[in-house]
C-alpha cells in the first residue's frame, strides 16, 4: 500500500534546548513514514507561554502513565484556567470593555472529533464544557448563553471569574479606555498545548478569557477550529497565540498542519505562517502573533512576529522553557 503511505522531511529543531534568532534552522531532510513510526519522542507535551510549564506538569502526569493526549491537554490547560493570578485565561482574566469575563475555549482529538465553546460567562473551566460540546453533542460550537446553558446542564457550576485585581485594572483602563493590543511574555496571553501520547496519538487544547478590553461579543481565534487550533493525527498539530483577528484571517494553524503534511518541519510551518500573516497585514505594528507546532514524531517548532514568545516543552528528554524564534524585534 505504497500509494498510501505518507512522508516528511524530518529536521533538527525538535531537539534544540533553545530557538533563537529569524533565521530557519538548517535541517536535515529524511523521508520517514509517519504512520507507525517507531523512533518518535512520546510522550510530550508542548505549551504556549511561560504558564505553559505548571500546565504542562499537569498534562505529564497524565502522559507518563501512559494516559491519552486528549485527558493531557484538558488537565494541562485545567490549571491556567483556574489560576488566579493568570489575567488571560479563565479565573481572573482580564474583562472585556463592560466589565465582563468572557472566555473562549477549544478541543480536538486524534479522530478529528472537536469541540469549542466562546463567549461564555461565569464558568471556570471552558475547556472542559468544549470536551463535553465534543463528546455529549452532535455539535461541535456553542456560544453565550447557550454554552452557559449547556454547561449547567452537565454540572458545571457558576462562579464570579472577575478577581479584584482584574477588576482593578479593568477600572484603570476605563480613565481613558484606550483600546491597545499588547500581547507579550508579561501578560501571560492564551495557553494553547499540544500533546503527543504513548500510543502517537495527538491532540490540543487552546483557552483564553481573549483580548483585554475587546468589544463585548468579540470572539478570538482561540475557540474556532483551523485557526486557534488544529490537529490532524496523520500529520500533526498546531496551535495559536497572539492577535487572534490575525489568525482567522490566515486559517493559521490548519495552515502549519497542511505545510507539515507538505513536508515542513514543524519550525518552518510555524515560521511560514508568521511570514504569511506579517505579508497580508498592511501595518503589523503590536500585531504580536506566535504558533507551536508538533508533529507525529514529537518534533516542535516555535515562531512568533515579536520577540518575546515562549514555549514549555515536557517529554522524558527535556522540561525546558525556551524563547520562540521571531521576525521583529518590539521598538
Ligand atoms: N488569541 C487570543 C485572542 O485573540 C488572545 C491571546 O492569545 O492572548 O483572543
């Protein structure tokens, strides 16, 4: 069954402690089979962000015994989502304009089963409701009140998600309520993970309370399939950080999984896609926009517009948090 069978280049960045500078890293092209591939590194999980290292403990317990990539990238992103202190995804995130917490959140396994939930208030864990949209549902997105609805209806309880200190901040911003995008390492933005198990199944989870002070009903890349996130288990994963607008705009993360099944390394797909989003964008001022990729070897790869992009890494070789290779430097 040759005709099926199917190839990638396989290149070096996947075992860099540390990716730096703009330039692509030099690669060594081997064509591997993907399927039932034997040498790959599994289990890992990779994460967006410096809050991607609690996270990505969480997930290793999981992974090390043994578990799947989809219980992984839920408990992973489980423990951003209920940190407090994290003012971009779930518990404590920074409110929209009004004043409102509201979060975005997407699933996806390696059957190409999703779920995703946005706009959703008052629930601690939308990562979980998107599980539930994907397991208990024939849908694959609920919003709003629905999502909420949803929610309740499986046991999920409601909680105030505005901290004081958020809500602190969100007062301080109304004195002169100009709207800026600033997505750097400091503000710890949306955790996206992807993880590789024991059996090479992958799969990814991305949550974020989104952009500080968006326009109420803004919804953000992070909860839409193809754009946030995207896996295809014969392939890869990717998923996205950064400017989420941006990322619609190109499909990114289904895009970093078509150039993989092209051949890419994990590192180039992630590098053509900021090119690609830096190239449709007339002024990328503040456009910080960063992806992660892994592919079913357990290689990653790691780019962003800006500096100042990270990325945690856990496998059995390596618990690095390691800067993201970038194209810009901020002024
Ligand atoms: N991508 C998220 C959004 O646009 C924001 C982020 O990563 O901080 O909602």
């Amino acid at each position: 069954m040759t005709d099926r069978r199917k190839f990638i280049k396989v290149g070096t960045i996947g075992s860099l402690a540390l990716i730096t500078g703009t330039s692509c890293q030099e690669t060594e092209e081997i064509k591997e089979e993907i399927t039932g591939n034997v040498n790959a590194v599994k289990p890992i999980a990779i994460s967006t962000w410096n809050h991607g290292v609690h996270a990505n403990e969480a997930a290793w317990k999981i992974l090390a015994k043994k578990g799947s990539a989809l219980d992984a990238v839920e408990a992973g992103v489980r423990v951003t989502e209920s940190d407090p202190e994290n003012m971009s995804v779930g518990l404590g995130g920074l409110p929209d304009r009004e004043g409102k917490v509201t979060l975005d959140a997407c699933i996806m396994n390696h059957n190409n089963e999703c779920g995703s939930v946005a706009f959703l208030q008052e629930i601690e864990n939308p990562i979980s409701v998107a599980r539930k949209v994907m397991e208990e549902t024939e849908h694959v997105m609920l919003v709003g009140e629905g999502a909420k609805q949803f929610a309740l209806s499986q046991g999920f309880t409601t909680k105030n998600l505005l901290t004081e200190a958020a809500k602190k901040e969100w007062q301080k911003w109304l004195e002169t309520s100009q709207y800026e995008t600033i997505i750097n390492s400091e503000n710890h933005d949306t955790i996206g993970m992807l993880a590789l198990d024991k059996e090479g199944n992958l799969a990814g989870a991305c949550t974020t309370s989104g952009m500080a002070y968006k326009i109420h009903g803004r919804v953000g890349d992070s909860p839409i399939i193809g754009a946030g996130l995207f896996v295809d288990n014969e392939v890869g994963a990717a998923c996205a950080t950064g400017v989420g607008e941006a990322v619609i705009r190109v499909a990114g993360s289904a895009m970093i999984v078509e150039l993989m099944r092209q051949g890419k390394t994990p590192q180039e797909a992630c590098e053509e896609m900021v090119n690609r989003i830096i190239s449709k964008h007339k002024n990328i001022d503040g456009l910080q926009v960063g992806f992660i990729a892994l592919n079913k070897r357990g290689e990653y790869g790691a780019h962003s517009v800006y500096a100042g992009f990270n990325m945690a890494i856990k496998s059995n070789q390596n618990d690095d948090l390691i800067d993201a290779s970038y194209e810009n430097e901020w002024d």
